[in-house]
C-alpha cells in the first residue's frame, strides 16, 4: 500500500503543478505563447506562419492565461521580430494595453502594425479559418 500512496502523491503534485497558470503556453495551431509582463506577450511560430494562426494564439493566451473576456481587445504591441523570451527570430507581440504612440486600428490587413487591434472573440473566430497554400 505504501507503494500506491507514493504514486498517488506523484501524481497529485503534478496535477497542482500543471493545473497552476503557466507563463508558457502550447497554443492551437503549432504557436508558443510567453508572457512578457502581467498584460504583454507573444506568439512564436512552430510549424505555421500564418497571420490568423498568430490572432488564434494570441486570443487563446489572453483568454486561458491572462483572464482576458470575450469582449477585451488585444492589441498588436510590435509586429514581426525576434523573440525576447526564447531568442527565436521570428514573433509578434500583443497586449491588453494600448500601446503608447501607435494609432489604435480597428481593422487588420496583411501583416502585422504597432496599434492593430481586435476583440478576444473576434481573434479566436480566426482559429477555424482554413489555409489555402496554393
């Protein structure tokens, strides 16, 4: 019996361990996420590139990890770059913030700008879109 408490003690430490909030996250779609700061963050590419596939990661941090609603927009805080948290050299960063100096657009094109912005839901809704790589 002493032998099956030990496995039971394991496994419930790695349950509480696991179950806390990470500041690194296995986003959908083959993205990390990483936490800059308490409101900041970003989203480096694994496998794919893809502008939706960089709002999907981003809405899913803010909403699982940062507490962020629906309704909370995120905001572009510096567009393509190298990665300040695991030396990658591709990512882009978000915020809950605003960033300072950049005009706040509603609406996003191709690639990413300082200020771009959209609500949590509305990134999330780019988690289903299909990619077409012809």
């Amino acid at each position: 019996m002493t032998r099956m408490k030990q496995i039971l003690s394991v496994t419930l430490g790695a349950i509480i361990l696991l179950g806390s909030p990470a500041m690194t996250s296995a986003a959908p779609n083959g993205y990390q996420t990483e936490a800059i700061s308490n409101t900041e963050f970003e989203v480096i590419p694994r496998a794919r590139r893809d502008v939706d596939g960089y709002w999907c990661a981003a809405a899913d941090f803010a909403r699982r990890s940062l507490g962020a609603g629906w309704q909370q927009r995120i905001y572009v805080l510096r567009g393509y770059g190298p990665s300040v948290t695991t030396g990658r050299k591709t990512a882009v960063q978000f915020s809950l913030k605003p960033p300072a100096n950049a005009d706040q657009q509603g609406s996003i094109s191709v690639g990413f700008k300082a200020g771009d912005s959209m609500s949590v839901q509305g990134a999330n809704g780019r988690c289903s879109r299909r990619i077409n790589f012809r």
